[in-house]
C-alpha cells in the first residue's frame, strides 16, 4: 500500500516537473497570448482590453525573459515588473473586474500559484 501511495506521488512529480518544463520553453509572445487568454476567461474582458493586456503581457513577458537569461537573475527587479504590470493593469480594468482580479490573485497565492496566469 505504502509503495503504491509513494508511485502515484512520484508520478505526479514527474508530471509536474514536465508540464513546467514545457511552460518554460514557451516563447514571450506565446506565454502573453496564455495569460492574456486566461485573463479573458476569469474577469470577462472586452476585445479592446483583451489588446491593451495583451500588450502589457508581451511587455512584461519579453522583460522577464530578458531578467531570466542574463547572467544574474534579480528577484526584486522580477518583483518591481511585475508590481508595474499590475498597476498598468488596474488602468485598463473596471472597477468590478479589479476586484476579481485581487480575489483570483489571492486564490492562487493560497494555492502555491496553480493556474498561473499573470505570474511569468
């Protein structure tokens, strides 16, 4: 019973471990297209803000991958993106969708970021 519980936890590891693999390979342009797309999907965004995230996801995308390839990668300037990322964002939201936002936001926090979406 034991060995079986220890299988099923290493093959979903692996799975895991996969599934980032994968996410990692995937160019600005696409991971922008991902978030702007699960964005849509959660706070019900129109056409032309579905441009403008877009747009503020490749920016912030092609910076992150930028951090991410040089030599020493810096958490706090990968932190200050994201934290303009979000203050953009709040530009283009209304009122309602920026509550939604926070809520979906804090709900992937409390889940250790399963489902990342805006998080690159």
């Amino acid at each position: 019973m034991r060995k079986g519980i220890i299988a099923m936890m290493l093959a979903f590891a692996s799975i895991s471990a996969y599934a980032q693999r994968d996410n990692a390979k995937l160019t600005p342009e696409a991971r922008a297209e991902n978030q702007t797309k699960s964005l849509t999907e959660s706070l019900g965004l129109t056409e032309e803000q579905q441009k403008q995230v877009y747009t503020l996801n490749l920016t912030r995308a092609q910076k992150m991958e930028e951090m991410r390839n040089s030599q020493d990668v810096d958490r706090s300037k990968m932190r200050e993106s994201m934290e303009a990322f979000n203050t953009e964002l709040q530009k283009v939201l209304t009122p309602e969708q920026q509550e939604k936002y926070k809520t979906v936001m804090e709900e992937r926090r409390k889940n250790g970021g399963a489902g990342r979406g805006p998080r690159n």
